[in-house]
DNA sequence: TAATTTTACATAAGCACTTATATAAATACT
DNA sequence: AGTATTTATATAAGTGCTTATGTAAAATTA
C-alpha cells in the first residue's frame, strides 16, 4: 500500500523526490562497492569539470541551475577529496579556476564505467512509451523494485568485465606484478618477513621450478590479479596461495574468476583436494573460499605461516 | 545552456530532484499567496491523517516509506501549526492516534480546491504519450518554464473562484457581514473610532439612506466582500469606501472583482468620477486602486477621515 | 577620477530529510 | 514467569541543499 502512488498527479513533487533520493542512495552504493570515494551529487558538477578543462564556480553554477553556495559547497568537497585543483585567473583576481587534478582524472577513469551502465540500465528502464510521467515513474518504481538499482549496476559492470577478464601462465615478464600485487595485502595487514620477499621476488625459483603453478588475470592487456597452486610434500598435495586483486579493480569478481580457474586446473590435473592457509581477518578472501566449496580444517600446531589462524581444504 | 539536460538518462536522478524541489517550492508560493500556514512537504502526511481519521506514527510511516523520525518531525510540524491531536492508545500505550484538528479540517478545506487545481494542471501538462521518462521530464521543464507554476496554479483557482462570484446589493440580512468585513481590517490597522462604528452598525442609516450603495461579494452563498458608494456633499460627488474581503477569501480577485462592479455602475449613473481616502499602510487596496486608474490628488488638511493620508480620483 | 553598481566567491544559519541511538511498552521464547 | 526480542516513538547529529549576508574586485556611471 504506496499511499504516494495512489495520489496520482497531486503527488508528483513528492513522488519525484522519492524516486531521486533513491537512486542517488544506491548510486552511493555501487560507488562504495568499487571502493571510489566519489559521491552521487557531486556527478554533475564534476562531469562539467572534467568536460570542460578550466571552469569557475559562477560557470557551473548558470550550467547547473543550482544557488552559487550549493556549487562552491559542492566545489569545496571535491577539494577535499583531492579531485580538483585551482589557479588563480590572471586577468580577474576574483575568479578561481577548477581543473581535475590528476586524482581527479584516475577518478573519472573508474567512475566512466559506472556512469556507462547507469545510463544502459536507466535507459532500459525509461525507454518505454507511456502515456503519462506518472506511468513511467511506475514502470521505473516497478523495476526498481524488482532489483535493487545498486545490485543491478553492480552485477553489470561485473558482468562486462568478466568477460574481458584473462587468465594467463606465468611468464618472467609477470614477475613484478606478482611481487606487487601480493606486497600490497601482505603489507597492510600483516609485517613481511624475508621468507615473504624472497618467495614474491623468486617465484620463478621458489614456485615454478618447485612444480608450482601461478596465474594472473589481465583486463585490457593489464594484469590486474594472481593466484598460485604450490605443492607440498611429495604425495600431490597442492596449497593455493599468493591470491591477491589490484585494489583499483576489486569488486569485479576478479577473486572468483581466479578461484574458478583454479579448481578447474586443480581437476584437469587429477588433484584429489586443495588445501589453503588464511587469516581470519582476511574476510572477503575468506567468503570467497567458503563461496567454492573450501570447508574449515583443523590447522596444525606448526603451520607453515605464523600470520595463519585458519586452514582449508576443498575435496573433489 | 542546460548541462543536466545534456547528459540524458544519466543525469536522471538529479534532474528528478530539480522538478521536484521547483514544484516544492512553488507550491508553497501558491499555499503563501492564498494565506494557508501550510508547507508542501507536509502534504502525503496530511492527507493521510485527513482521510483515514485516526491513524499512527508508524501507520503513515508503512504508507509513504519515508523514515520514522522523518515521520515524527513533520507530525510535530504539523502540531506546532495546530493541524492535528492526538489521543492515547487505550489498548496500546506506545501508540499516539493522530486525528485532524479542527483547525486542521478548516485548513484542509481551503487546500482542497488548491489540490484539486494542481492534479489538473498536472494532468495537462504530463497526460501526453511520449518515449521516454526523460522526454516526458523535457515536456514538463518546457511548460514549467514558460509560466511559472505557482502564477498557473493561482489564475486557475481564481479563475474558477471568480466565476462563482456573484455581486449583490444591500439588503438588512447582510448588515451583519458589512459590520464584520470591514471591523476586521480597521481593527487591524488603526483604532476603531466611535463614528466607525456607528456607520459600521447601521450601514441602512448612515450611507443608503443618504443615496448611497453597499455591493457584496458573494461565493457559494456566503458574504465575503464588500465595497460602499457614499454622497459627498450635494453635487453629486461619491466616495468609494469600506472595500474589504474576508482574510479567508483573499488572493481570489474578490477585491478586484468588486472594484470593477463599483466602476461600472459609477458610470451607468452617469457619475463624473469617484474619490477615495485611504492610507499608505493599506498597500494591497492601494494596488488595486492604482490598477483600476485612480491616480493621487493632494489631500485637504481637514479630510473626513483622521488616518487617511492618501486620496485619490478616478474621472471617468 | 571618484562614487556606485555589478559580479565572483565565501560564510552562516535554516530546513527537510537522513542515520544512529535511546526508551518504553508489547510480544515471543524457554 | 522471567528473559529476550520486537515494535512504537523520540532525540541527536549529520547532509545537501536553501536563503541571507558579507567581502573583494571589476565594470559602469557621474
């Protein structure tokens, strides 16, 4: 019982406004999944800056239709969040004017994607002909409703990604990636001791040549994610290990895509299970094993990582 | 040059939120020009509290899916304005029943024809096939922009207001009303003298006795304005006076509609011209004297009337 | 050239929402 | 029956806009 929608017309100023807040809410969303700290009503003042290299407060302000506090407000967070810088216009001392930094433009970088699947998805949900405004908006609360906007964005910017995503053997030419990609979480939540380094700046030696396996994702000839399978023992046992994602590209289910590899390289090779060692403050790594079938075992007193407090195995 | 338009299905959300607070905001210009202390964003809560007689916090809060305390202010709102009471639960102790005040019912009274209007232009403006959600939003900005909403709204309803205005002569029944219409304002602006209220008591005596006229508004069998024709001397010189509406009434053109009734008939009797006394406080009537051709003449330093600072003349 | 008006931007406070949290009463669980 | 959970409402603080106002520089006018 949507008691707005049944005042019709009359409830047009309100109804406009729920469906607003709404979408800037779940935008909020899909910008915190990919981990950009951008906010929704920031878009259209900072698409005029990147649009136009080199504006004013008083330019965006006749572009936009808002009150010149609400554009030097809005100007004044994206200053603190670093994504625009200022000079000084030499002709009029008055005027201050905006360009992208270049946090700004890495920024605009991920938030293109975005932006093109909002508009996709907008798109499919609008362009319906409709015999009223009051119409479409049902059409578009309807939809909305079926499916959370920010999970609909989300699942197709992941979608288009996935299929971009390759996975690739070891070369010698990735060995810096892998050094990189793994030093970024190792150093974050954990100290690297030298058995870290010489294992992340060899893997030629200590993984390769050992029998070991390690392959990477690349999204747009850039790798962007790596995984290892080590042997242990000499009774077949393989650990998986080394799983790290770029942090620009996390939330793409590059982890997953990695992990599915794996298991189906695992079963090509007849392996009778996977064994792991993690952390339990690894969280999402964490989700990601229990999403594919790893289940939680017993670790041994003297694992062979002093950062593990949790051991899995998957069976196949 | 309006960027917002410029980014189409992307820039939806905002552009929702633009049409919503410009039809907010003039809304509440209309509700201000008819004197109703009422706001617009108070409109879903109040609607449902009038039709369902009897309802609670958290019974309007499921029917419009704002937040709770959203909910919660806007009651206390609504109670600050005199709208509404409450009643304790008996069953339950934690719920407050919200019904109508008196106040309220008079208020909603006035909005209704308000509502009514505003469905209707609505309707006119988006009942129109189109494509899309955004062409359906271009269709609204474009008529939005050529006349304001809040001026169509306020011609419609007094349009149709001044349709039902009928203007009818004195008659004894009425005294009543003229006393009160016009006590209103004068005690208002200025002290009520005992000579006003001599004229005032008994209109039959004091001005149609002496040749003169008393015109009443009248809307939906119901006195709610009133203007006087008074002899001055014997040279067939009249006084436009005691023009007042009811503070219920205003923003109707009843005033207007009575000054254009007094004009006609000044010149159906052949009268070379019509004067007036008023004061600079009294701007609104001064408007309409000025609209309806009379210009400022120097005042006589003994007028008949001791708050006067103005007198005009229309000649005809 | 001096005085006035306009333009560019900043700051303060208010408003209608939000999230987070508190409190009391009713209901469900064991 | 006693305890935990849920429900109904209130309060506090934050957010992105608004209006009102201030300050400095530029443009216009006398």
């Amino acid at each position: 019982m949507d008691a707005l929608r049944g005042y019709g017309e009359l409830g047009l100023g309100s109804r406009l406004k729920r469906v607003s807040e709404y979408m800037m809410k779940e935008t909020q969303l899909v910008y915190n999944h990919f981990n950009i700290d951008f906010d929704p009503y920031l878009f259209p003042m900072f698409k005029i800056i990147a649009n136009k290299d080199g504006v004013t407060n008083s330019e965006i302000q006749r572009a936009l239709q808002f009150t010149q506090p609400a554009i030097t407000q809005s100007i004044n967070k994206l200053s603190a969040k670093g994504l625009i810088i200022y000079k000084d216009d030499k002709l009029d001392k008055r005027k201050k004017i905006i360009y992208p930094s270049n946090k700004g433009n890495k920024t605009l970088e991920k938030l293109k994607p975005i932006w093109k699947s909002i508009d996709k998805i907008i798109k499919e949900y609008t362009l319906e002909s409709s015999s009223s405004l009051i119409e479409h908006l049902n059409i578009l609360e309807n939809k909305l409703s079926k499916k959370s906007f920010s999970t609909t964005i989300i699942n197709d910017i992941q979608m288009k990604i996935s299929q971009d995503i390759e996975i690739v053997s070891f070369e010698n030419r990735y060995a810096k990636n892998f050094y990189n990609l793994n030093i970024e979480w190792l150093q974050r939540f954990f100290h690297v001791e030298p058995y870290d380094e010489s294992i992340l700046s060899k893997p030629e030696t200590y993984i390769i040549s050992k029998g070991g396996h390690i392959f990477f994702a690349k999204l747009n000839n850039q790798i962007v994610g790596t995984v290892a399978l080590m042997p242990i023992g000499n009774e077949g046992l393989f650990e998986l290990t080394k799983m790290a994602v770029s942090p620009e590209h996390r939330g793409f289910k590059i982890g997953q895509k990695l992990m599915q590899y794996s298991i189906d390289f695992a079963k090509s090779m007849n392996l009778p299970k996977l064994i792991l060692y993690s952390n339990s403050v690894l969280e999402n790594a964490i989700y990601i094993y229990r999403k594919y079938g790893f289940i939680e075992i017993p670790i041994e007193p003297n694992s062979p990582y002093k950062r593990s407090d949790i051991k899995m195995e998957l069976v196949f």
